[in-house]
C-alpha cells in the first residue's frame, strides 16, 4: 500500500514542481500540485501531463487520484 509521500515522490521525480502536497489513505489520494509546465495548458492537458508521469502506477499502485493543477502565477494569486 502506498503512503502519500511516495506518491509525491513519484510526481516530484517526473514533473518540475513548485509545490506538491499529498494527502490519502493508501488507495484514494488528493494532490495539489504546482509547476510551470502547468502554463499554456487547458486543465485536463494539466492532469494528462502529472497522468503520464505517474504512468502504469495509476493503474497498478494508484486507485483513485483527485488533484488540482496550478501554474506558479495561479498559486501565488491564490495565496494573497
């Protein structure tokens, strides 16, 4: 079972991030995840993009991952 520090281990691996934060219970996992390669990108090439980086993981060790992609710009105005 998966805790959800390695879950953004994998993410922080494949994916250039600002932020990362995961939260789960093993199967089911929520993730807040900020990068710049988030920029140009509609919101489902977003989850298309962190989806590759997980790859065979999501169907094999992720069951369910909820997230909320943001650009650096959309994390700091979120911020204020």
């Amino acid at each position: 079972m998966l805790d959800p520090q390695t879950v953004k281990a994998y993410i922080e691996q494949g994916l250039e991030c600002e932020h990362v934060e995961v939260t789960g219970d093993g199967h089911h996992f929520e993730a807040v995840i900020v990068s710049g390669a988030f920029r140009e990108k509609s919101r489902v090439g977003q989850h298309q993009l962190v989806y590759k980086v997980l790859g065979d993981r999501m169907r094999e060790e992720i069951h369910a991952l909820s997230m909320s992609t943001l650009t650096p710009e959309d994390w700091e105005a979120g911020r204020r």
